[in-house]
C-alpha cells in the first residue's frame, strides 16, 4: 500500500532545507539529477560505518555483509524493472553513458559489421549517439536518425523506411530537452517486426513512471541511478540473458575474470563479466535504497503528480508572458513529463539562469547534451525547469516570479 | 554574497544590446572560430592585419550577455592597435578574469594593478564573482589570441 505526499518527499530531502541567496532553493533540475532522500544518504553512511570491504574477494564477516549488500542491491534493481531472468541480467555500469558504451562496444561491435545500421532519434542525447559514431568510424556501420517534428514528437510517418537493414532501434523513453515521451511499446513492436532489436535510453523515466522490461519488451535498457533519487556514479545496463551470453567482455582487469595464465585469460560468466575492478559499493546500498523508498511512493503516482505540475506550469507559462517565454516542447501535458525547456525572448539561457539563481531557483542552461536536437531548432541553448517527486506547484510560483524579473532586467 | 548588479552593470548590458563590430570581413581576412562546448556559444572572430596593425576586427556568433558584451568591448579595445599591443591587452584581460584565492575565501578584490587603464573593460571585473561565467567573458580574447597565434606562431607577434 503506498503512500505519496510530495511534502513527506519534500521532509525526507534534506538539500530542499537549504537556502540560496536568501530564499529557500527551488530545485528545478531533476532531469539532469535528482536530490537523494535521507533513507539513500544513510543506507550509504551506514554501509561505510558497519560493512564496508571489498565485494567478492574476503571470508571475514564485513566482507560478506558487503558482496550481500552489492548483490542485494542487483536483486532489487532486477525487481524494479521486473527482469524476467533476475540478477543475471542486471550490469552495473558507471551510469547510462557507460550502460551505451558497453553497449556499443560489446555488443555492437561483436554483432554488427560494416553496412548495417543503428537507427537512433534526432531526441537523443549524447549518450546514445556518440558511441554509435565511433562504431562507425572502426567498423564502418552506418547511423541513421528518425526526425523530430515540428510538434515536438518524432515524425514516425518514414518509419518502416528507416528500419530497413537495421539491426538494432536506440532510441529514449523521454526526452531530456522536450519532455516528450516516445511510444516505447508501439516503436519497439515496429522494429521487432523488421527484425531489429530495441535500446532504450530509460535515464529521463526511471525516476518518474513505472519501468517493466517485460511489457515494454525491450531488449536493452540503460539508466542512471542519479535520475531516481539515488546517488551518483551507478548506472545500470539490463539485457535479456540470452544476449548478455553472446556479449564480449568490455574492460578488462580484476573482477571480471574465470582464469588468467601467462598465455591470456578467460572471462567469467554473467553480468560480472562487464564489472572489471573494485565497483561502487556504497552507491549500489544508496540505489537498493533508492528502489525501496520510490516503491513506497508508487511511481503510477509520481507520474500522475508530475503530470498535474506540468499542465499547470506549461498553461501559466503560456499565458503570462505575453508570448515572451517559448516552451520547447509539447504544449500540453499529455504523453509528456516534466521538463520544461524554456526560449526566453531576447534573454540568453544563461543570463536567466544567473537571474534566476539570484532567486533561489535551480534550472539548467545550455544545449542539455543534445546538440542534434538543438539544430533541429535553430536553438544554441535553453533554460529547462524540470521537476521531481518532491516538486510543488510553489516551485512554479517562485519560477514564474524570478523569470518576470529576467525578462524586465533585459528587456 | 555576490551581487547580481556587479555582473550586469548598465555598460554591459549596452554592449549587449548593441554590439560594436559586429559583421564579417572577407578573405584575406584571418577567420578564426572560437566555441564554449558547456552552453554551445559560438564565435566567428575576423581580424584584418597590416603592417603588425590591427586594422580592423569584426565579429559574429550567438551568446549570452556577458560573452556578447565582451567580444564588442573587446573589438573596441583592440581596433587600431599594433598586435604588440594587442597580445598586451589579452594578457591584462586574462588577469583580470583570473580567481584569486583571496576572492574565493572572502569578500577581498582581486589584485589588479593596471585596472584602471582597462576603460570600459573593467566593468567585466565582476564575472570573476561568478567563477562559472568566466568562460563565458574570455570566448572572445580566446578566440583572438588563437587568430594571432595561427597568424604569427604561437606568442608571436611578427615583431622583430
């Protein structure tokens, strides 16, 4: 049974009782990471305080409390995201740019060779489009992008064109810039019946609506533990088991080994395989707890929180500023989460950014990453208010307030 | 605390709204391009040289107040001067954008001894306030200091 109030969020977060310039911080930067709750800072402090060794390496009694800590937590990750095969599935990364990386170099470089094609979305950000760049450049694959329409949403209408030769789809579940979210079962059906296999970039919704593996039926899904109110410096890459078997490993060293000789090596079974090195152990306690405490406010009632914010934050920006403030981005709240990518008229990003920080107001300037997007719209940069589960409609008044003293200061 | 005021003073936001220098200049021109990858800022910098003069400068590109207000002083600073001169202001402008310890530690003024022969310059002395628009204030002498640099070698001037 859940119970969600966004002011017990709002309690449990102790950066939101910090001030900045003299106001209370209004945090509007969730898309780029979310503040952790208490229960995330102590399940770490605590691991540090009583448990702390390294992780499938000593018999002493820390030793093992620490690897049940670390496999606990590839457990509950597993469960989250409803793995059909469990922990065999679940590969710790660094975060979702290294979940891409693995990805591409592992992956895509044992199953893809020259003249196939990776088909990507003009949404996307760096993460998934980069790495895909540099498979082509070593082995000569070819990148193709599924356009963004004027309204914000991918133009699907070439789709089946796009798909053909393609053998795998990577594209987000939400983007960092628009706010959209993409019909990840829809798309996923469509490239499945050409054959291809499916990447979701799942880092903009893991924090913010139900994540199941199963009835998306998706093949790959990467995310950060950062987006979803855990710590940073984690990241996770699901694969159906089958596929992570025919993967190569990716970084070499200790961890990830069956047997080493003076004539080469032989790399261990599994999704530690892909762990080379002593990995980050606090940060897998602070995503177990992460899990738990979002599991406990019910993600179906973030979603619907998060909603209402948006709808009533895009209908007051639309109407109080005489058309001075653009959302870039869908224009009501309908398949779409709470980012809000703002063009100030006549303002740069970064100057509303200064002037709103003099209020307190945390937001992000700047090309979010993705830079295709942005050409897309003619667009260097962005202010993006993006909100979280502990975000308030009071959030908002205080945005809208600090943006009216931005467009009278330079206008 | 640091005072929204000190970055924004009114010359900075005049620059702004209407930039000196701005335009291109054509071939045999030195065009040299100069990009803030953090905000996606971008800057054409075109410097026509005669004689080890600057004779004329013009810029183009897209930025927030304090890259754009920057740039146009700068092509105001610079325009008419020997590249001796020049290489000379982009070394005071550098100083002046320098955090010194001091500054982070308190409220002290950065030690800059020749401010007062900077002119209009000087009212950018409050980025240093806001360590994270710095960048944003020396795109433009970056991006000049690399046009001489591909011109005349790296420091150099052309000078004997």
């Amino acid at each position: 049974m859940s119970s969600y109030s966004p002011r017990r969020v709002r309690d449990d977060t102790p950066l939101l009782n910090r001030e900045i310039n003299g106001r209370p911080i209004t945090y509007l930067d969730s898309a780029s990471s979310t503040l952790p709750p208490r229960p995330v800072i102590e399940a770490m402090s605590r691991y540090y305080e009583l448990r702390h060794a390294n992780v499938h390496r000593g018999v002493y009694q820390t030793a093992v409390e620490a690897t049940d800590v670390y496999e606990g937590a590839r457990a509950a990750t597993a469960r989250f995201i409803n793995a059909p095969r469990g922990v065999d599935e679940i590969v710790f990364t660094k975060n979702t740019t290294e979940a891409f990386n693995l990805l591409a170099k592992s992956w895509g470089a044992a199953h893809l060779k020259a003249g196939d094609v990776v088909l990507v979305t003009e949404m996307e950000h760096h993460a998934n489009i980069v790495p895909w760049f540099q498979l082509r450049d070593q082995i000569g694959i070819e990148v193709r992008f599924v356009p963004v329409s004027d309204d914000f949403r991918l133009d699907v209408s070439g789709l089946d064109r796009l798909l053909e030769g393609v053998k795998l789809f990577s594209f987000t579940a939400a983007s960092n810039v628009l706010g959209t979210r993409n019909p990840v079962k829809e798309l996923t059906r469509i490239a499945h019946d050409h054959g291809a296999l499916v990447a979701l970039d799942a880092a903009q919704s893991v924090g913010h609506q139900p994540s199941d593996v199963v009835d998306l039926d998706v093949d790959f899904f990467c995310f950060s533990a950062h987006k979803m109110l855990g710590p940073t410096g984690l990241g996770v890459l699901w694969t159906r088991a089958a596929i992570l078997e025919s993967m190569p490993p990716f970084l070499g060293g200790g961890g990830m080994i069956a047997d080493v000789r003076v004539d080469g090596y032989v790399p261990a079974n599994g999704p530690t395989r892909f762990e080379a090195g002593t990995p980050p152990i606090a940060e897998t306690a602070g995503l177990a707890a992460a899990i738990r405490y979002l599991e406990g406010l019910g993600l179906e009632n973030i979603a619907r929180h998060e909603e209402d914010l948006t709808a009533d934050a895009l209908k007051r920006l639309a109407n109080e500023f005489d058309g001075r403030v653009r959302i870039i981005g869908p224009a009501d709240a309908v398949d779409r989460g709470g980012v809000l990518s703002l063009d100030v008229d006549g303002v740069h990003p970064h100057d509303v950014a200064q002037v709103l920080d003099q209020f307190g107001v945390c937001v992000r300037p700047g090309h979010h990453c993705a830079k295709p997007l942005m050409r897309r719209f003619n667009l260097a940069a962005t202010a993006r208010a993006s909100f979280g589960p502990y975000s308030l409609t009071t959030d908002t008044d205080v945005l809208l307030e600090a943006l009216e003293s931005a467009v009278t200061m330079f206008g | 605390m640091a005072n929204l005021d000190d970055l924004y003073r009114e010359i900075i936001l005049d620059h702004y709204r209407t930039p000196r220098n701005r335009g291109e200049l054509p071939p045999p021109a030195v065009r040299t391009e100069g990009y803030n990858p953090l905000c996606g800022d971008e800057l054409v910098v075109y410097l026509d040289i005669h004689d080890g003069v600057l004779v004329d400068i013009k810029l183009t590109g897209h930025g927030c107040s304090i890259s754009q207000a920057s740039s146009s002083m700068m092509s105001a600073a610079v325009k008419g001067k020997t590249v001796d001169e020049v290489r000379a202001a982009i070394e005071r402008f550098k100083q002046l954008m320098t955090v010194h310890e001091s500054s982070l530690d308190g409220d002290a003024e950065p030690p800059v001894a020749d401010i007062h022969t900077m002119g209009e310059l000087a009212a950018l002395q409050g980025v240093v306030k806001f360590p994270v628009r710095i960048k944003c204030a020396t795109l433009a002498w970056n991006t000049l200091s690399q046009g001489l640099d591909d011109t005349y070698g790296v420091q150099g001037t052309g000078s004997k």
